[in-house]
C-alpha cells in the first residue's frame, strides 16, 4: 500500500489486491490482514480513466481480507480496483489491480440439459429485469417438437437449472420457443410455438385436430415458488394456416399485458400485432393491430418491444418503403425509398391503443430494414433500432465495400416528442455482419446491446481492438454504457473460445436485465458437446453440430 495524498498515515506493507474470476459473473478480492486497520474500502474505477470519479464498492471492517461480488464482464475489462486502508493515524490507498486477460473464467457457458446435434439452443433467450431468471429456448429439439429451459440465480455467482417446460400439446415442427418473454420478477413466462396447427376453440385455446397449418399458439407460464405450471394457452378466435402466431412476444413487467404478432393474414398477407389483458384467471384478446395501409412487402410486426408498464408499443417495419426522415405523427404512404424500414410507435389511452409515431432514420438509406429488430426501456423513453442492411463504413459514409455491416439507431422520447439521438456502427465494421440483427436496451437505458451475428471476426473474448477475418458467421456483441449523455464507441464482445469454431451465430438473441448488470447472449449455431451450466468456455470440443449455446456475462 501506497500513501495516499497527505493523509499522514505513512507506508505500510503491502500491494495490490488479488482479483480472482472463480465463478460465473463472481469476483473475489482479496488482501493480506491489514494490522490496526479500523475500516477498509474496496474501490473502483469503472474506466480506467479519469472521465467517471472512482466510486466505493463496499465499506469493510478493519479485519476484512477479502471481498466477493458479481460484475458486468464488458464493463470490467476497463474497471481498476484498488484498497483504501484507514487506521488513527490516517488513511493510505493501495496499487489498483485489473482483470484484463482473465475475463473469460467468469463468463456463463449454458448448454442445453441434453446437448444434440441441431437443436439450436439459444434460438432465444430472455432475462427477468431483476436478473434472476433466464429463459433459453430451444425450438428445433426433437424434430422441431422445442423446449426452454428456465433457470435461476441460486447464490452469488451460482445459476442452476430450475425446470424444462415444453407445450402441453406438442408435436413435431411446432418449434415452441420461437419467441420467449419474462415478467420483471421472471414469474411469468410467455413462449410461442408459431407452427402449431390447430383449430381454436371458441375460448381461443388450441387443441389437437391439425387442421390449420402453421397458424400457431402462444402458452403462458406461472411460476410458484420453484414449481412452473401451464397459467394460459391461446390463438386468435379467427386464426388461419400460415398465420405464424407468435412469431414476436412480448410481457408488460406485471406479466398482465401479452403483445404477439400474426405473421400473415389470409386475406392481405400483411402482419398484425394483437394485444392480450389478463382478465381475473383469463386472457382475453383486447384489441388487434394492423397498419392504416397494409402491404404485404412492408413486414410490419417483424418486431415488436413493449414498454414495462404496457403502455408503449414499439412496432418494427424494415420493408417499408417511405421517404422521410425523422418523427411524423402518422405513417407516410409515398414510395420514395424502397426498404428503407420503419418504426410505428403505440400507446394505449384508457385502454384503446392509438398510433402515436411514425419513426425514420435522421438520414434514410435504401435497402438499410431499418426496424428489423427493436428494444425499449423500462419507461418507453428510450428505443434503439437495427437496420441490418445499412451500408455505411465506421465514419458514417455510404460505401458498397461495407454491404449489409448494419447499424443500430438511437431514438429518445420527451412527453410525446421522439429525437433521433445516436445512430451506433459496430466499432469494427464489415460487410455482411448485419450489425443490429438483435438489440437490447436496459430497463433504465443506460446500457445498450448489439449483436451483429454474421461477424466473421477471429478475435475472441471482450475488448478486441483489431479484426481479423476468418471464423465464419461466428458473431459478435457491442456492449455501450451511457456516460455523459454519449453511448460511446462501445466495447466488442466475442465468443470466448481459443479457437472461435465457425457459423456460431453469437448474437442471433440478446437479453439484458433491467440495471443491464447482467447479459444474455445467444449463440445457436455453437457446435459444442456438453451439457449443462459452467464457466469454461474456453473448453470448446465441438461433437454436437448447431446443438447451440448462451453466455451469461
């Protein structure tokens, strides 16, 4: 330990202390007994750097020799630790020490209960905003028959499987789990199953005749204790083949409001998102959605986010075709910019829900799909974007080498006023790594995450700097933090394999929680034979082709 600026305490013996990663997400501190010690404080740079005040972590007793704790492994690549030692005659503060190059023993590495080949585990995944629970899907298990596993945050640095659930009725090629979304306090679970093909009954429950191919069911899930039973099962009363209900869901934070989408309708083969109330121990279908216009080349619905109080709606469009930049009041209807994409935004006044925006990027560009996927915050103020097309390089400019890089648009509301904010580029950018394929956006907006499933990067781990292309489709993540009211050039996070194997397609799925101190990260295409939940990732053996995997970080 070092003195620290006029305390008068003078030097002691001692360095730096010891940070250790032995868990998921667990971070051990520790320190040699500090003699006559009163109190010791465990502090924390968040940034290495000057721009954030050293914050304190955790106030100790003098006799203290250690300290654990859960970190945010993107964010603790920049963070340095160091002690502040206090006795009678003043206070001395310690070396910092940093986790660089040690991060990867603390990332989750969750596979399936029963790993096989082409399952696609972690297709989806969810996470409750306490960040306590997490859903994984895995549709294609068992001839498309799907399953989620559920599990749970037992202990500091522990999750563990709580429980498998598939649909009641299930059978091949219905892919349950197609779309998974979790209450705040992770009670409440809605997952889809978009090629069940039944009949509904006059209450809107599925059943077993197979007489409308594909139109779908989306059942719903209550959490007792540690025991998960079915709590609803349903499809549109006028449901139809190919309807691919349940292609998005999502919950309100109470678990009482069920948005899903109807992938096509009969008639004008455009999308429409209904929207669901629990009513006393029933769900009843509040009202349905559709665009003023429809057009069937426009994709409305492709995604869907619903603010945690179920008032705000915010309702992808990629294809569609208008000109015009910025926020309107109401959808355009000219043709001026072929898939250049949008975004509607609802709300819901005294239960009727109006159309509220009409969102464009700042600066359109043809071809981009911008609102391929979409994310709120907690309070509907914050919305982030993907346009998985966009073809500009990392300065902003429009350039055919970079194809399909992607970007992620930044919207901010203020009462009913929404501004384009930011608009984030992937800090190593090419071309075909459709950047903005999945986004999420913390509860309280302050972290953002992009996943750009397509990136070929061979660097692995969190942090990389420089891109080497050559692991195929393995995928990456950029991680932003809100500091000063700027995202940042954000930090890129890839698989944690030595050997990155290829077309792992990590990023297909993101879920953040709602502080974003803990993230999600699909990875469906992952090759590996193991089982289960650990913390090694980079014990890659491959054996199971496309059985699929999520890191908890």
């Amino acid at each position: 330990l070092v003195a620290s600026g006029g305390g008068g305490g003078g030097a002691v013996t001692g360095s730096a202390p010891t940070l250790t990663l032995s868990t998921l997400k667990r971070l051990d501190v520790s320190w040699p007994t500090q003699h006559g010690a009163s109190t010791i404080r465990l502090l924390v740079d968040p940034d290495g750097d000057s721009q954030q005040p050293e914050g304190v972590l955790a106030d100790l007793p003098g006799d203290a020799t250690g300290h654990a704790l859960e970190v945010f492994l993107p964010t603790a690549f920049f963070a340095r630790y160091r002690l502040e030692v206090c006795r009678p005659a003043g206070c001395v503060v310690s070396p910092v020490a940093s986790l660089v190059g040690n991060l990867a023993a603390g990332v989750g590495y969750v596979k399936s209960p029963t790993t096989a080949e082409d399952d696609h585990f972690g297709a989806r995944v969810a996470l409750s905003a306490d960040g306590q629970t997490l859903a994984v899907s895995t549709p294609a298990k068992d001839n498309g028959t799907g399953e989620v596993a559920v599990y749970r945050r037992e202990a500091l640095g522990r999750w563990g499987l709580e429980q498998v659930l598939r649909a009641p009725l299930g059978g091949p090629d219905e892919l349950f789990g197609g779309a998974l979304a979790l209450s705040a306090d992770g009670n409440t679970l809605a997952a889809s199953a978009i090629g069940e093909s039944s009949t509904p009954s006059a209450s809107g429950q599925p059943n077993e005749d197979g007489a409308l191919p594909n139109s779908g069911a989306v059942y719903v899930f209550a959490r007792v204790g540690t025991a998960w039973s079915l709590d609803g099962a349903f499809k549109p009363v006028q449901a139809a083949q190919f309807d691919f209900f349940g292609e998005q869901v999502e919950l309100s934070a109470d678990g009482r409001t069920l948005v899903a989408t109807s992938a096509w309708q009969p008639l004008d083969f455009a999308r429409e998102v209904h929207v669901y109330a629990r009513l006393g121990s029933n769900w009843v279908e509040q009202t349905v959605i559709a665009p003023a216009v429809p057009d069937p080349g426009d994709g409305f619905g492709s995604s869907i986010s619903l603010s945690a109080d179920g008032r705000w709606l915010a309702i992808g469009d990629p294809w569609d075709d208008s000109a015009g930049s910025g926020s309107y009041p109401a959808a355009l209807t000219n043709e001026g910019s072929a898939d250049s994409g949008a975004v509607h935004v609802y709300t819901s006044l005294s239960g009727a829900w109006v159309a509220q925006a009409f969102l464009k990027p700042g600066v359109p560009q043809d071809g981009a799909r911008f609102g391929q996927s979409v994310d709120l915050s907690s309070d509907g103020r914050v919305l982030v974007a993907g346009a998985t097309e966009d073809q500009r390089d990392g300065e902003g400019n429009l350039d055919p080498a970079f194809a399909a890089a992607g970007a992620a648009h930044v919207f901010e509301r203020t009462d009913l006023a929404w501004i384009q904010t930011d608009y984030l580029k992937s800090r190593l950018p090419a071309a075909e790594d459709r950047f903005g394929t999945a986004v999420a956006v913390s509860g309280d907006g302050l972290t953002l995450a992009i996943g750009a499933p397509d990136d070929d990067g061979e660097d692995t781990g969190v942090g990389g700097l420089v891109r080497v292309d050559g692991a195929t489709n393995s995928g990456a993540v950029q991680v932003y933090r809100r500091q000063f009211g700027a995202w940042g050039a954000g930090i890129r996070v890839k698989p944690s394999h030595a050997s990155a194997p290829r077309r792992l397609r990590f990023g297909d799925a993101i879920a953040l929680s709602g502080d974003g101190a803990v993230m999600a990260v699909g990875a469906p295409r992952q090759s590996d034979a193991t089982s289960g939940i650990g913390t090694n990732p980079t014990a890659y053996d491959g054996g199971a082709f496309s059985s699929g995997a999520a890191y908890l970080y």
